[in-house]
C-alpha cells in the first residue's frame, strides 16, 4: 500500500521568528509558544534546534487509514466517498476527553511512524480509490508545511483536500493553509470559555473567530462538530447560544453534528452521553433554523440527510455507511429540485500517464535529500 522509507529527515517549519533574548515565537496557532534550544512547544512536534524551528512531524504520519469520508465528519462533501486519512503525534489543544490521545499527546519519538513523503500520500490515495485526502486524528494545523505540500500534489492530481480541525490557528497562518484546502469539519468544543479553558486548556473566541474567516474570506466548505459531554456542555441553554451564533455568524447552512462523547483520557468518570441528549439538541437547532443537523456516534435516524424543500430522505445512512443518495452532482434534491448546501461532484480520477508520472516521481523523492 504506502511505501514508506525509514530514513527520517528534519524539515524547517514555517510561521516563526527569533526573539531578542534567542529563543523562537512560533505564530503559528494562538498559544504564541516562545521556545529555548532543545525544546519543544505545547504541540510537542516544533523544535527548537540550533536556532531554526523544525517540524518534526513532516512526512511522519502515526496513523493513516482509509476511511469514508462519513467518518470526518462531512455529510454535505462527496457523501458515500472514501477518504485517505492521516494524522501525526502531538496536538496545540490539551483536551481532558480526547478520544485520539495515543498520538495526540504523545511526542514524535513516542509513537510508531512511516516515512511517507507527500507524493506517496496522494499516490495511496489514487491506489485506493479514494477522490480526496484527509489531514486528520490529531491537530493537523500543527504540521501545516506537510499538509500544504500534500495538498499541492493532491490538486496537481485532481484530489481533494480535507482538514478536520479544532479550529486553532491564527490569521497569519490561516490563509496560508487553507488555501490549499477545499472542505474542513471545525470542532466547536462548546460555547463556553469556561470549557474551554479548563477542558481544552484554551480559549473559545480565537476559534470563533477562524469559524468566521473561514465562512466569510475563504470558499473552503465547512461543517462544525460539537461532542456532547455530560453536564459539561450538554445544557439546553448552551445549546441554543451556540445555534445562535451560528445562525448570525455563519448562516442556517452549515451542517451541524452532535457527536456522543465516551469516557476516555482524562475523563473517564463521565457517562457515555444518552442518545436522548443528541435527539434534544438536534431539535433545538432545528427548531432554532439550522437546515442541517446531525447526530453521530450512535445509530440514529439523525444520521441522514433530510431535505429542507421536501423533507424526505436524500441521503440515508447506517453509522457511516450510506445506502442512498437522492441529490444530483449540481447538489439539487432529486425530489424536489431544492439547492441542498455543499460538494456532490465527484472529482474525475487522474489518468494512467499521470499516475505513472506520479510513480516516477515518488521514486525520485524517496533517493532524494529535502531540507535538512
Ligand atoms: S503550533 Fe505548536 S509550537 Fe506553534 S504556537 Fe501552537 S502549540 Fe506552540
């Protein structure tokens, strides 16, 4: 499947600066990590070494799967699609009930990795049939450099490009990233500072306001994912704050996805969130305007997709499988003819003459030496 290589390389990140008493500010999300030589930031994949910051994350993905695309989450982005998926140790959040916490809190050196250069990553992708790439189990915003590179040869091939993301990044390095990407599911955690600040050991506004340079300076395709913990952030009052916003801020479609939380990490006291809580928070966001709720991590009626014309089926779904889709490739309803919000063309697949160019030049990178 993926060829990987064992040598490892160290590649120069970008978004720093040398600061006057010698160490490094990383600018890269909003924690603005000033870092001594030898040590690393908060995400623990940036480094400090002899003066120039390396991300140790570039071509050393822990994980890599493929999945359907279901599983990102994204309901309204080529549904019923597979997805190659990949993600690196480390995160820039500090998430108490992280359900990926093997990788994510884990140092580079602490986890199993393949060597996988970014033209082996899309050339997976094409072996497997999978119309786009996902960068994705940890915080891919942390190894953006890796993600660019991925996402330029993805879309030299035809590819599509995928974040799924907390949402912790900042300006000076947004439009950078997200340039290269055409659709991202945004985590929004909850809608308190308070949950934010004691559960994820960040702040709640400096994602609001990516959420909204995403929705109004970019045409990157967004859904948002808010997993619902018990007592924590479950609150009907809190749920319809956050609806709130989204209508003013964002608009009515933005698909939305309620996701079950399960006792894990740091938060193994907690219960597994009743599927009631997820039926009730879908009402209120319904009933509030929102055109496209979901719920996920249960096997539930609110897994499809209901169209707002109409409001019958238009896309059924089991968990992450898809059994159905009644909506057109120019995303109107086939029962209606209702616009329905998001991406249904699926991208035509690179020819044989460019995957054997591809071939030729994975091969080429492999004997080469990047930036060391
Ligand atoms: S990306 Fe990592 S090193 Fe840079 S500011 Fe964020 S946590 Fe710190």
């Amino acid at each position: 499947m993926v060829t990987a290589i064992t040598a490892s390389k160290l590649y120069e990140a970008r978004w720093w600066e040398t600061l006057p008493n010698g160490k490094l500010h990383c600018y890269l999300c909003p924690r603005h990590c000033h870092i001594g030589e030898g040590l690393t930031g908060f995400c623990f994949i940036r480094k400090n070494i002899g003066g120039k910051l390396y991300n140790l994350g570039y071509a050393q993905p822990a994980a890599i799967q493929i999945d359907p695309i279901e599983k990102k989450p994204l309901n309204h982005f080529l549904p019923g699609t597979k997805i190659l998926s990949l993600g690196t140790a480390g995160c820039n959040m500090g998430c108490f009930f992280c359900q990926n916490w093997d990788i994510s809190k884990s140092k580079s050196d602490q986890v199993s990795s393949n060597h996988l250069e970014p033209e082996a990553a899309v050339l997976a992708a094409i072996e497997y049939d999978c119309p786009s790439l996902a960068f994705t189990y940890n915080e891919p915003t942390i190894w953006g450099e890796y993600v660019i590179d991925i996402a330029r040869v993805a879309h030299e091939m035809g590819l599509r490009t995928v974040m799924v993301t907390n949402g912790y990044i900042t300006r000076e390095a947004l439009h950078d990233i997200y340039d290269h990407i055409d659709a991202a599911n945004v985590d929004l955690k909850a809608f308190t500072e308070d949950f934010y600040s004691k559960m994820t050991l960040t702040h709640l506004q400096p994602v609001l306001d990516v959420l909204k340079m995403l929705r109004k300076e970019s045409s990157v395709w967004i859904e948002l994912t808010t997993l619902l913990i018990p007592a924590l952030n479950d609150s009907p009052d809190e749920i319809k704050k956050l609806c709130g916003w989204i209508l003013q801020n964002l608009g009515d479609d933005v698909p939305l996805h309620f996701t079950a939380f399960h006792p894990d990490f740091k938060l193994r006291d907690k219960p597994h969130t009743p599927p009631e809580t997820l039926h009730r928070a879908r009402h209120i966001a319904m009933d509030m305007g929102l055109k496209y709720v979901y719920e996920g991590n249960i096997v539930s009626e609110g897994a499809n997709t209901i169209c707002p014309g109409c409001r019958r089926v238009i896309v059924k779904r089991s968990w992450h499988a898809v059994s159905d889709v009644r909506i057109n490739t120019d995303g109107t309803c086939q029962f209606c003819g209702y616009k329905i919000s998001g991406y249904f063309k699926k991208p035509v697949m690179p020819s044989r003459g460019a995957i054997r160019v591809l071939r030729e030049r994975v091969e080429a990178v492999q004997g080469a030496d990047r930036v060391i």
